[in-house]
C-alpha cells in the first residue's frame, strides 16, 4: 500500500485545505487509489465511486473520514 499512503496523506493535506470537493475530483483521486489498494479498502473506494455519480458536492469532514476508514481497512494508521 505504499502508493496509496502516499495518495491519501495527499488527499488529506487539500481536505484540510478545501470546504467541499466536487464529484469529479473525488471520483479522480478514487480512481487513482482504486489499483493501490486490496480488499476491504477497496470495497470503500468501489463504494465511494458509487457516490460520485449520485452526489453533488462532497464536504471536508466527510471525505476525512472516509479517508481515515480507508486507512484502517487497510491496515495502516489514521
């Protein structure tokens, strides 16, 4: 998961940064983590993705707690 911790402390430093995120990026940064991850955390980014088409907006504190479950379903520490 090396990759992927590096695509998630990313993503953690611009959800600090940002109040919301469109569909789009998030649907970006999910596609970039999907080849980086096993099972269960992939089933989150599928899941997640999934949201990207029904969703219009996603919030900071949202996407930062998805991405401390990601971490703990990959087994690497929030």
């Amino acid at each position: 998961m090396g990759n992927a911790t590096e695509l998630i402390s990313g993503w953690k430093e611009r959800a600090r940064s940002a109040t919301v995120f469109s569909p789009l990026e998030v649907q970006d940064r999910l596609f970039e983590l999907y080849d980086e991850v096993t099972e269960p955390a992939l089933d989150l980014v599928k899941e997640w993705l999934q949201l990207t088409v029904e969703r219009e907006l996603f919030g900071a504190a949202e996407l930062e707690m998805f991405l401390a479950d990601l971490e703990a379903a990959a087994g690497q520490p929030a």
